[in-house]
C-alpha cells in the first residue's frame, strides 16, 4: 500500500512534467511555503497536490509541491510526523529513500549531507541519486534527491527527469531549500 501511494504520487508528478514538457526553459521563482516551513526557488510555477501515507503504521499525509521545466520534475514533499520522536523521523526518511528508489526498480544509497536553514546554520541530511527504468512504460528514469528531518516535518527535495537537467539549473533548485 506504501509502495503504491508513493509510486503514484511520483508518477503523477512525472505525468505532469509529461504534459508540459514543451516549456521551453527555466522561469524561476522564489516560494515560501511558510505551512510547511520552506523556501524554494522553483523553475515553474508550482502544482500542489496531497495524498494519504502509512509510515510505522500511521496514517500521514504527504504534500507536494511540484514544477515542470524541460522534462524534469522539481519536486518537494512534506510529512507533518504527529511528534519529532527520533524513531519516528528515521522511519520516514527510509520510507521516502526506499520509496523513490523503488519507483525505479534500484536500491537506495544515501549519503550525507548538509541542509540550510533560512536563519543560517544547516542540519545534517542525506542524498542519493538513482538511475532505471520507472512509469507505465518503462522509461529510463534518474532521481536525485535530499530528504532532512526537522522537528515535525520530514522533507523530499527531488529532481526527476528522463536525463538530468543541467548541473547549473539542478545545484540552483537544492541550494535555494532552506528550512525556517
């Protein structure tokens, strides 16, 4: 069932990019997303949507806010945890990480990183990049992807595209995600 909402969602998000795919270069603009507790900088205009979850068997609910640009989803998800338990944090940050990679029959391997806050400072998150084939048909698929746990929230910020968007325009897209 986790499996199946996840899958969804991201192939959803890459339906979407599906459908506009001729736009034909980055707009970028800045979204605060103060319910959530980000800002973003984002190369189209964003499309909201949410979908129901289970993570150490409680019902959750994830939100996204995706843009599409030259065959690429940009993509940030939410899950609001009922508490910032530890445990809590890390079950959803596995299921987040094994969920994308899923999606494109791979395994995840994460690696750490640094998240900045809006403040200044950072906190310790993870990345992964993965590669095969997702969607109805079987498409070559690349993910790349950082996801961080900060008190009650637990974020996804990824990129998801038949081939990566240029270095530029994906380092522009994961430096301007801070947290508040």
């Amino acid at each position: 069932m986790r499996a199946r909402s996840l899958s969804a969602m991201v192939c959803a998000c890459v339906a979407c990019g599906a459908l506009i795919a001729c736009t034909p270069s980055y707009d970028w603009r800045t979204i605060m997303n103060n319910d959530d507790g980000y800002e973003v900088t984002l190369p189209a205009k964003p499309h909201a949507e949410e979908r129901k979850i289970q993570i150490a068997g409680q019902p959750m609910t994830m939100r996204m806010q995706t843009a599409e640009a030259n065959d690429a989803v940009f993509a940030i998800g939410t899950v609001v945890l009922p508490s910032a338990d530890p445990a809590l944090q890390r079950a959803a940050l596995d299921f987040l990480q094994q969920g994308l990679a899923r999606n494109v029959n791979a395994q995840p391997v994460a690696r750490a990183t640094q998240i900045d806050l809006a403040v200044g400072g950072r906190v310790l998150g993870s990345e992964m990049e993965v590669k095969g084939q997702g969607g109805n048909q079987r498409e070559s698929r690349t993910i790349h992807a950082r996801f961080v746990a900060h008190g009650m929230h637990v974020y996804q910020v990824a990129i998801v595209s038949d081939k990566a968007p240029p270095s530029e325009q994906s380092d522009q897209f994961f430096s301007s995600f801070k947290l508040f």
